[in-house]
C-alpha cells in the first residue's frame, strides 16, 4: 500500500506559504483546510486557495472543527449536519470524506460517534475522524461505538495524531506506523509531525484509500 506525503494548516493556503512548503518540505499531494473560521483556531478555507491548491495539482482534505465537545447522539449529528452545509456551500461532491476534528482534551463518547456516522452516511459525504488514540477519551468511545453499531468501523476513516515523529519533508517521512484504537478501525491517516518552524503547516500520511477521497 503507498502512503501519500501532504499537510494540514490552520492558516490559509496562501501562495506564499504553498512556496514555503515547495521549497522546504516538497510537492504537497494534498492539505488539509478547515471548513469554517474558528476564532483563536483556524481560518475558514476560501474559495482563492481552493483554486490555488487545485490549480497546483494538490487535493484538499476538509474539515470540520467548530465544536468544543462530542457528548451524544444530537451533537454528532448537529456536527455532521454543518459540515455538510459548509461542504455544500464550497462545492464539495457527494462521496468526498469530511473529517471532524476531534481535540484530545475533547468529552467524547460512543453516542456522538455513531451520531456523526449516521448522519454522514445519509448524506453520502464519507466519515472521518481527527483523533488521538493515546491520550484523552477517543480509544474508549471508539470502541464502545464500535461494538454498538457496526457502520462506526465500516464507514469511518480515522486520522491519527499519535505518534509524534516530527516534522520531515516529503523524501524523510517515516513508514507509516499510526497509532490505533484497540478495536476494528480504518486508520488510513497519520499526522507524524506538527507545527513547522519552517511554515506554518503539520506533516501526515495517508494511504491510497483515503487519499481517493479527497477533494
């Protein structure tokens, strides 16, 4: 299975930090962007770096991070619902994967997850979870989601943050080894290496599956 090279900033993908990135870490295969602005977090990706990054041959991996906590089965779905919306709003087709940002300082449990899930597989948009599965509540709300509804491990790709290797460039990323939930999980992405003093950006692999659907 080959494993992509890309990144994720908060900040907008403006050319100048495309160039950083080309320069001091090479070609990114995707980045990802959040859907809104979150004041104090991130900015809202536009639809000028949506043209930049698309024009660079660079697909987008959205997501979605306005919210401070995942307890129950309506906030997953609230959660999922404004994701849709904000992907709607910004073009995105139907069968691309939307990731929710999951902090692990976040409460979290199963009934969110499965919420987020079922919600997500209406609408034909694909599941993703940004997570840490060694620290914080994740590992267990997965997993009790798991074990009660079996869509949870079927449709959700999981997007590790765990472990932290370190920022490389393109040619030095490490084999790709992310930490997993102790149960079922798709963890076809790995979040290696966070805040570049370089440019503002993290460093991650993702394999072909998750890559195909990107934006």
């Amino acid at each position: 299975m080959p494993y992509i090279w890309g990144v994720d900033s908060a900040n907008e993908a403006t050319k100048d930090l495309y160039d950083c990135v080309l320069t001091q870490f090479g070609k990114p295969e995707y980045w990802g962007r959040y859907l809104t602005r979150v004041e104090g977090a991130s900015e809202g990706i536009t639809t000028e770096e949506v043209q930049l990054l698309h024009n660079s041959n660079t697909k987008i991996m959205p997501i979605y991070n306005d919210f401070l906590e995942a307890i129950g089965e309506r906030q997953g779905l609230i959660v999922a619902q404004n994701a849709i919306f904000h992907a709607r709003r910004l073009g995105i087709p139907k069968g691309k994967i939307l990731v929710a940002n999951i902090e692990n300082f976040f409460n979290i449990d199963a009934a969110f997850i499965s919420g987020f899930v079922e919600a997500m597989y209406i609408s034909d948009y694909k599941p993703g979870l940004y997570h840490d599965p060694d620290q914080g509540q994740f590992d267990r709300a997965y997993c009790e989601a798991v074990e009660l509804n079996d869509r949870v491990a079927e449709q959700t790709v999981l997007w590790s943050a765990e472990p932290e290797y370190g920022v490389t460039g393109r040619r030095d990323a490490p084999p790709f080894q992310p930490s997993e939930p102790n149960c079922r999980s798709n963890v076809w992405g790995w979040q290696y290496g966070r805040d570049a003093e370089a440019c503002p950006i993290d460093t991650n692999l993702i394999d072909q599956r998750f890559y195909n659907m990107l934006w």
